[in-house]
C-alpha cells in the first residue's frame, strides 16, 4: 500500500499537491492528467522510488468501491438518491457499499482504516452534516462529496437542494389558497434543512405580514410517524387550531391526516397539508399529498458523477451544486374560501 | 493474507476442517477452541509452517465487517430487520456494511474478491433466494446466515418466518370474518415467501371449500405501491369484484385503500383488506391496516447472533430458525355480516 512503502506526504508537500492525488496517481496514473502527473512523478523520482513498480504494486489495490454513509435507512426519502448514485457509480464500474451510523471523532479512524483496506475510492455522506474537522480529515485522505445535508465551511464540495427557496414556495401557496392561520412540523433542527426550510416558511410569513403563535413552529427530534403523529394531535387537539399545516417531510404529513381522523376532521375540508419530499406513499395516501418534490434521483446521480469528477482529478475543486425543486398539487389542501363556501 | 501466504485449503483437508476455520484460527486463535483448534495447529506445524508469525501477520488483518446483501433499499421492511442485524453486531464490535444488489455467477467472484480485501468476516444475506452454487461458494469462503428468503438445499443456515402457517392464519381470520370472495395479491413467485404465502391462502381456502375465480391470485413481479394499484384497480373496476383482499405485503394493502378510493368504494365496509409485514405506515394509514406483524427486528438479531455462532466456531452447523408471526387486527377489514346490516 502506497502510504507504507512510500512517504505520500512529502511527496505531496514537495510537488504541491495533496497527499490524495499522489495516492491517485499510484493507482490510477491514467486518470490523472496533464501539469499534476508530471509534477508528482517528478517528485517521486527524485525522492529515489521506481516510479513503475509502485504504480504496479498499488494499482492491484484499485479494487474501488464508493461509500455512501447514511445515517439510517430508514427514511424513504433516500431510496431514489442510492438509485441515482448506484446508476452513476454502476456506469464507471464501480460497486457502491453502505455504511449504516454516524461519522463522528470516535469511529473516524476506525472508518478511514476500513476504507483504506476496503479499497474505498471515495465516500458520499448522506444523511447528518457532518463536522468541520471530521469533514477535512476525510477529505485529506478520499475524496468526499457532501450530498443533502453539507457543512458550508468543509474543504468538501456538496450536492444538495435550495431548501430556502422551497419551503418559502410552499408556503406562499397555502398563502394563496388564503389560509393565515398556518402550522408548521419541521424535523431536527440541527440539520442545515431543518434550519433553512424554517427560513423559508418564516420569510414567506413575514412578507405577508402574518403572524402565527410561536407554539405552531414545532421542530422535531426524528422524522418519524409517531412523532409526527403527537405533535399533530396536539395541534389538531384544541379548539384554536391552525386551518392548514406545512410539514418539513412526507411522513409528518401522513401523520397529521391519521391525527385529523381520529378528531373527526376531515383532509383538506377541515384541515389544509402540504408535505415535503414527494416519497412515494405521498401520491398513493388517501387524500394524496400536495408536496415539494424533490429531485432525488438527480441529487444521487449528480453526487455520483461529481464524486467522479474528484476521483479524476483530486486537484480540482468542483462548484457546490443546488438543484431546484418544483411544488407538486395534490388532493391534500384545497383554497381556504372554498371551504367556507360548503361549510 | 492467509491464502497467498500459506495452503488454507491443503491444511483444511488434513485436518479434516474447512478453509474458512483454518482463516479463522489464523485470524483469531482465541475464537476456536478445543479439539478442532489442535489438529489445525498440527496440520501447520506438520506442513512446516511457523504457526505464530502466520497468526501475528493475520490477525492484523481481523478488522472484521459484517455484509449485508439487501437486493433494495426500497421495502421498507427491511428498517427493522437491518436494526436488529446493527444491534447485534454492535455488541460483538464489528461494524455493519451493506451491499445493494443480486449476486449473481457474473458478480460473485467480484463480490468474494472485495469481501476477502475488506475484511469481512461474515455475509448475511437478505432479499431474493440464493442460487444454491452461489450459496455453497460463498459458504465456501465467509460464514453465510440467509435471512427471510433462503435456498433449502444450501449448506448454510437460515432465519426466516413460517409464510405458510402465516398466511393460512390470515386467511382464515378474513374467513372467520365470513367473507367468502376473497382475492390474493402477490409477490414475485420466484421468491419463497410468495410460494408459501400462496400455499397458505390456497389451504385455508381449501379447508373451508371456498373456490375463487383463478384470476383472483394475482402474482406481481415487484412490491411497489404502483403495481399495487394496477392490480388492486383491476379488481375493483368490475361489478364482479371480491368482498376482500388479502396482501402479501402492506405496501399492496396501501395500494388497495387507494384503488378502492378511486372507485368510491370503502374500506373496510366495501372492500376488506388484510396486509402482511406490519411496516411501520401499516398503522398510521386511514384506515389502519390489519396485518401479520413479522418480528423484523428479532429475525434481524437472530441472525447476527446466528452469524457470530457461525464466526466463532466454523465447524458448527447450527439448525435453521423459523419465528412465530401474529396477526394484528386494526381498521381495514369488519365482519361481513355486520355490513350487510349497515346498508
């Protein structure tokens, strides 16, 4: 393995690179182009090594495989993104494994020592943004690309979605189905989407000049039914209750139609949803759910081809892409003044 | 490596062991014990090689990992299943990795090359049936536990559910219920759940000598909420349409309180619906669905803790697991009669 025999480092310091790339053109001398290559095989060569017989030594170790962290798999919403990155992946030849957990100082090491035996050639971390120093000691090691939830600060680069710009679209259109009294479940809000789709929601408010109580901006712990469930029947469960919910997810949104039921109030006579991910229960849900798609497919597929874009090319550093999202209308929230008119 | 280093296989055959317990004692002496442990050190010794340098240059390669073959992401009842693998092998210290995908004869020496190089010392295989070569060559190499779906006739153990008795029980609860037109939407024939579910269903029927049009017995090569719906508005777009459906997967009941929707029928005082898997949306639909609840998260625990069985004695064969499922009854489905009386 290249760090053992050879001092990746100071070969990297001496040809101005990082230590990634050495190891890159190690294993895969015919990806990296150009100026890069020949500064590195310089570098290695006046250090004193067979340029040649590393290349082969270390190149039978490029059995690849991308990483994808996930947190859980137990938001559906993931499905599709695998989908997207498998395809990508599938299509350079590469296998895609998954590791199930959170990357944190404690497990760090243990990770880059599996990945390093694993023959990982690059990790996508999906799920919890990740910390700044455990973001960079990755990267300094494989290549990483941050996909959904991304730390701005990360030497990494990110794929994601503009959650600003689509929680505020959401909620200008329950705004322009004339509903004012409007909840909002969000999920954790230490995550960056939590945190943005909150901007939204309270940005698209503000310009109208509405103003809600403060207890109906619920943020919850886990995206889950059953929390979404209590938090519903807590909003349903009073006399002044909200006339329509914008929920930060597809789950919550399924759980406030089983609260609504269970108080005899009826989606979207009684009670006006809008989800958030477009999952596939969310068209199948009896109302079906009026929600922001978005392109998860896409998201995986452009993590996938941006992480081999890295691969290519350790040395470039690729822009943060922020794919759009469109609202998608369902059965789930009808105008607000139509309802007065049956009632 | 073992392998290249030393005869696995020739030392196997004099002790009389397989391969993959030679690995092990090279890996970790301190998992095997007794009687098969000496004559593996004797037959090292015997072939002349230095038994505590090869256990020295090994055992540095034990991070041990855990595979998860699942085929999907997608079925959501794979969650807890997936659960109950990570908690066990958590508490034995090996981290969990997950491979999406069918082995298959083209993949699999990829798949074993990959195993061998990053350290997995375990294949617990989820999802579609293995092909028994498939499975007697992975046995060959790595412990193999096959979880819900398994190949009889391989040489490795299972843990899995009994789907017959299962679906009989379900039967025979929408038969108690005095509902005679009973449809049955199905999984993909070639997996051995959906043979037995059908063996089941066929049985309960039998028993009560209740005959249904053959075209009732819908088999779908996929579990998606979209084939579901096909199928489920097939049967409910006639006049001639049965009084209730029971599914092989929760996902298919979802699919039916949709398809019913559509028709301006009702669940449950149109259409009764019977699901099976008890995934966590199972309850929060509307109406809540009455299902086979599968202990996932104890057939996922079972089988890691099967799987550690496996690792720490090779030579053991440990007999298969079939666990008891339980019908859980909710909204989705009333007694007959009492419609009759309702309308």
């Amino acid at each position: 393995m290249a760090r053992a025999s050879i001092p990746v480092t100071k070969i990297a310091k001496e040809a101005g690179v990082s230590p990634a790339t050495v190891s890159r053109v190690l294993k895969h001398p015919e990806l990296v182009q150009g100026k890069t290559r020949i500064l590195i095989e310089n570098a290695i060569k006046n250090a004193g090594y067979d340029l040649e017989a590393l290349v082969k030594q270390n190149s039978n170790n490029s059995n690849n495989v991308i990483m994808v962290i996930l947190p859980t798999i137990e938001n559906p919403f993931y499905n599709n993104i695998l989908k997207g990155i498998k395809t990508s992946a599938t299509a350079h030849g590469f296998p895609v494994i998954i590791y199930t957990g959170n990357i944190d100082s404690k497990n760090l090491s243990n990770l880059l020592f599996v990945s390093k035996k694993t023959c990982v050639g690059g990790i996508i971390c999906l799920g919890r943004k990740l910390e700044l120093p455990i973001a960079n000691a990755i990267e300094e090691e494989i290549p990483l690309v941050q996909c959904c939830e991304y730390n701005k600060d990360a030497s990494s680069v990110y794929v994601s979605i503009n959650d600003y710009l689509a929680a505020k679209n959401a909620t200008n259109h329950i705004l322009n189905l004339n509903y004012r009294r409007i909840a909002f479940i969000n999920g954790p809000i230490s995550y960056n989407y939590a945190q943005e789709r909150l901007r939204g929601f309270e940005a698209a408010l503000a310009e109208r000049e509405v103003t809600i109580p403060p207890n109906w901006k619920i943020s919850l712990p886990e995206v889950s039914y059953s929390l979404g469930l209590s938090a519903a029947s807590q909003l349903l469960g009073t006399d002044d209750r909200p006339d329509a919910i914008f929920c930060a997810a597809d789950v919550f949104a399924l759980s406030v139609i089983k609260a609504a039921n269970r108080y005899g109030l009826n989606v979207p006579r009684d009670i006006g949803v809008v989800g958030f991910d477009n999952i596939e229960v969310a068209s199948i849900a009896v109302p079906s759910i009026t929600t922001i798609n978005q392109p998860a497919f896409q998201i995986g597929f452009t993590a996938g081809e941006t992480m081999f874009e890295r691969i290519r090319d350790p040395e470039a550093k690729p822009s943060p892409i922020l794919l759009d999202t469109e609202l998608i209308s369902r059965d789930s929230i009808i105008p607000f003044h139509r309802k007065v008119k049956l009632s």
